[in-house]
C-alpha cells in the first residue's frame, strides 16, 4: 500500500500539479493538506473519476484537509478531539486541519491520520519566555498537545496508524539547509521541538530517518530568492508510524521532482509503502 501526504497550497491553483502527480505517482492513499476550499467547492468528481473516494475536511481560502484513496475507507472523522483546554471539539474547530480514517488493505487495515499543525508566526513571548495567551504560538503549542493526545489514544489500540501531513516543524538542524536562521521561527523553536520530541517518545518511527540517511533531504523551499535551486529547503512534512505500522514499513520517499514542475506548491509530495 502507497499512502502519500502532499501540502498542495491550494486546489484551485494546483489542479494540474495534482493530476499530473497523481497519473505519474500512482499513490493508493493519499493526504492533503492547504486544499483553502470549503467542501461543497472541491472538485471532488475530477478525482472520483481518476478512481479516488474522496473525503475532506475544508475552510474557505485557508487550511483545508483531505484524503484520496483508491482502497475502501471506514470510520473517517473530522477535527481532533479536545484537550489542552482548547474550549474546541472535533467537526467544530475554527480551523479545518485534521482528518481521519481507516484505510483497508489486502490483509489488514491502517488508521491513516492526516494533518496541517498551525505554523504558530509570530512568536508572541511573555517576559518569561511563555508563549502569550491567545497568541498564534500559543495555539500552534496547545495544538500540539491536542495532537499528542490523540495519538496516545490510538497507541492504546495497538492496531496499526500513522500520523501524516505538515507539521510545520524542523525537527533537527540537519532537517534545515540554514539551522540559524530558522532559530527564532516557531518552526524550530525549543518549544516546538520539545513538542514534536514528546510526541515521538509515545513509540512512533519517523519513516524517512528509517530508511534514509541522505543528507539535505528536504520537503519544502520558499518561492523566494531561487531557493530551490540552491537547495535551501527543510524539512517539515513527515511520516510518523506507530510500532505496529513501522513494522508493515517498505519504503520511504520524497517526490523532489513535483517542484521544478510548473506552478508547483512551495512542498512537495512525500510517500511511504507498507506491506499491510
């Protein structure tokens, strides 16, 4: 089973990308996040007709998640559930940036979790280095720990998931072709960090360290100042597997290409494969 997570910033704007990616690729499973379209707009029979079921979770202009799958689904839900006293539940968070579901494979299942963590810019500190409250790197933060909670949940099943999408966190200074300048930045703060390090310590496998030990391997570069010619990308969309999908784990790939294609996203599609 392919299953592919891919930040297409935008399905209007990156119809063709997708398409094209998708043809050449031929991901079984696939997460989307930045898809900034409310669900009754996304053009969900294009994709029905190249053989997806789809499902999603959209925003008007901003956020926006989705699953394609060519394999059967069940038990799909929206939105995280509460906690970290968010005062938000599930269906009915102000921001659209989670999904789930069970995806069926030839002999067993996987719970495929896809995801779009807020970026948490600016970071609005207090004097003693707390995030201040209500700010975007209090929420980016409180996510987080919504996230983790949810992913403690579904290790108590000891079934097999993964937990898949943009982050939108550096997890060390070699996932950052320029580590100092991304010190300051919500994405590679210790804060952030810590939080991602947390999470990872309930048992999950990040797939690419597994099976890579390539260095400058990067999923995103910035539109501005040739930034992908130069390779000054990081690492920021990820594939985490719990202990019963790592064993399932084949392979697992970054599509690099997909960004000199024309009017590509600023990401690019990242893939595992599992024997399940």
């Amino acid at each position: 089973m392919k299953i592919a997570s891919f930040n297409i910033n935008g399905i209007k704007a990156r119809m063709d990308a997708l398409t094209d990616w998708l043809t050449e690729a031929e991901p079984d499973v696939v997460v989307l996040q930045e898809i900034k379209s409310v669900d009754e707009n996304f053009p969900r029979e294009h994709f029905e007709d190249m053989g997806y079921i789809v499902e999603t979770h959209g925003q008007k202009s901003f956020n926006g998640v989705a699953i394609l799958s060519k394999l059967p689904l069940e038990d799909i839900t929206r939105g995280l559930p509460d906690a970290a006293g968010m005062g938000r539940e599930g269906a009915d968070d102000i921001e659209a940036r989670y999904i789930e579901a069970t995806v069926m494979g030839a002999r067993n299942s996987v719970r495929v979790c896809g995801l779009y963590l807020p970026n948490g810019n600016p970071v609005d500190l207090n004097p003693d280095g707390t995030p201040i409250e209500g700010s975007k790197y209090d929420f980016k933060l409180k996510w987080f720990a919504r996230l983790e909670e949810r992913a403690r949940a579904l290790m108590a099943l000891e079934q097999p998931f993964l937990m898949a999408g943009d982050f939108n966190l550096i997890p060390q200074a070699e996932d950052a072709k320029r580590p100092d300048a991304w010190r300051e930045d919500a994405l590679f703060r210790p804060q952030s960090r810590a939080a991602f390090r947390s999470l990872m310590a309930l048992g999950f496998t990040d797939a690419l360290r597994a099976t890579t030990s390539a260095p400058e391997v990067y999923t995103f570069w910035d539109y501005q100042a040739g930034a992908f010619d130069r390779n000054d990308g990081i690492r920021i969309d990820h594939f985490l597997l719990s202990p019963q999908a790592a064993d399932c784990l084949t392979d697992c790939q970054i599509d690099v290409f997909t960004r000199a294609k024309t009017k590509p996203s600023d990401h690019v599609p990242i893939w595992v494969t599992l024997d399940i």
